[in-house]
C-alpha cells in the first residue's frame, strides 16, 4: 500500500498551486512580463506598474493583461497624480482602433474623484452607476437606480493620493460589485445580453489630454465559480426610480 500512499500524495502536490479559490499575482514587481502596452508611456518604478503622459496622446491608451478572466475577484492598490485611469474588465481588444485600444467595463478614478468608484464602459454604454449607486440595466438599456450602497462622500473621504488606495471589483454571473479602501462604491446587474459582457481581458488606462501619473501594484486575481445569471423578474424595478443619467 505504501507506493500508492505515495502516489496519492505526490498528485496532491502537484493540484494544490491550480486550486479555483487561491489568488494569483498578475504582476511579478520587477517587470511588465505578462502585460503589453506602449513602453514609451509604461514602466516599473520602485515595485509599481507607472504609467506616465504629458497630454498629449491622440487617444485612450491601455496596459493590457495577457489573459482573460470571467467571474472573478481582482484586487489591486493604485494613487496617482492629475488625470483619470481606470481598471478595465471583461473587456475586449479593439485592434483596429489602435495597438493598445480597449473597450468594455471600466473600474474608474481621477486624481479630482469626481469619477472615482464609478463604473463606467470605455467606447460603449458611458457611465453604467455612479457612486453609491445600486443599479439595474434592463434588457432595452435603460439604467435605474434600485438602492444605495452607502454615502458617496465617505468614499472620497476615504481616498488619499499620497498613500496606496486598494480597489477590489467583483465579477459573478451579470452582477459587478467595485469598492474602494473597504466602502462599496457602486452595485449592477446587467439584463443587457447584447451589451454586456461575461468574460473578457483586463487592462489599466492611461486617458488622453492630461498630464498624469498613475501607479498599480498588488494586482491580485482570484477567478470564481460560473456566477448566476439574475433575470429581469428577479429584479423588479421599484416605483419612481430615477433613471441614471
């Protein structure tokens, strides 16, 4: 029995670093292996991904993961200085618009946080919720506001861009959940099948027409079991819900 035993253990070993619920480190705090985008414009400092601009870059551009995540937990720490960028997820490619173009789900921040915690979809819907926003997106595209997830101030009062803030975005079935420092800033389901998007890559922003800084580290992702799809008759909207604007 005992060449068995040894068997049995020895597959153990190998299966444990593939386990579903383990995290994995999307970025090795030494380089850009793993990630593609213009190297004019990204680097790594002091253990940090930094993407850096003067302004003056015709469009939109993106640090993209080699990879694609569905439903997933994806933790990553950032601070910046002037600008806006973002956190791009189950997102796609869109090649034909340039090298390192991307659209789809966006996890936002701007050093003014007049849109951090938003979710917003680059080259799509626009802004899906605002801060503090529960929202629905029916089947036709129409966005109302369900419920709160909390005070929006508290969420900027919680930011602080001299030190490290740590975004997590959680991604299961048609529902996204984003929070900022432990505050939940937005919550969506999405019934939009033609829109939406259930899987997809990641990427981080560098935004046109600023003279910015920003920095990612810690970047973690945790991938989740296939997620519920939530009906429309699951979520009824309530009466006199305002629609997102």
């Amino acid at each position: 029995m005992r060449p068995l035993v040894a068997a049995s253990f020895v597959c153990l070993t190998l299966i444990a670093p593939l386990r579903a619920d383990e995290f994995e480190s999307l970025f090795n705090g030494k380089d850009l292996t793993g990630w593609n985008g213009d190297s004019k414009l990204w680097s790594v400092r002091d253990g940090a991904i930094v993407g850096t601009t003067d302004g003056k870059i015709p469009t939109n551009t993106f640090l993209i993961w080699d990879g694609t995540a569905g439903d997933f937990e994806l933790h990553a720490s950032f601070r910046m200085h002037g600008g806006n960028s973002g956190i791009q997820y189950r997102s796609k490619h869109v090649r034909d618009a340039g090298n390192f173009v991307v659209a789809g789900y966006q996890a936002d921040m701007d050093a003014e946080n007049v849109h951090t915690g938003i979710l917003y979809e680059e080259l799509g819907r626009g802004i899906l919720a605002h801060r503090g926003e529960k929202v629905v997106i029916m089947p036709n595209g129409d966005k109302y506001v369900v419920g709160s997830t909390g005070d929006p101030k508290e969420v900027v009062a919680s930011i602080n861009w001299d030190r490290w803030n740590d975004y997590v975005i959680v991604a299961s079935g048609n529902k996204l959940t984003q929070s900022i420092n432990g505050k939940t800033t937005i919550e969506v389901i999405d019934h939009q099948a033609n829109n939406r998007a259930l899987d997809g890559i990641l990427a981080l922003q560098l935004h046109k027409g600023h003279n910015m800084v920003v920095e990612f580290k810690d970047i973690r992702l945790k991938r989740l079991p296939a997620g519920k799809i939530v009906s429309p008759e699951e979520t009824p909207i309530p009466p006199g819900a305002k629609k997102v604007r």
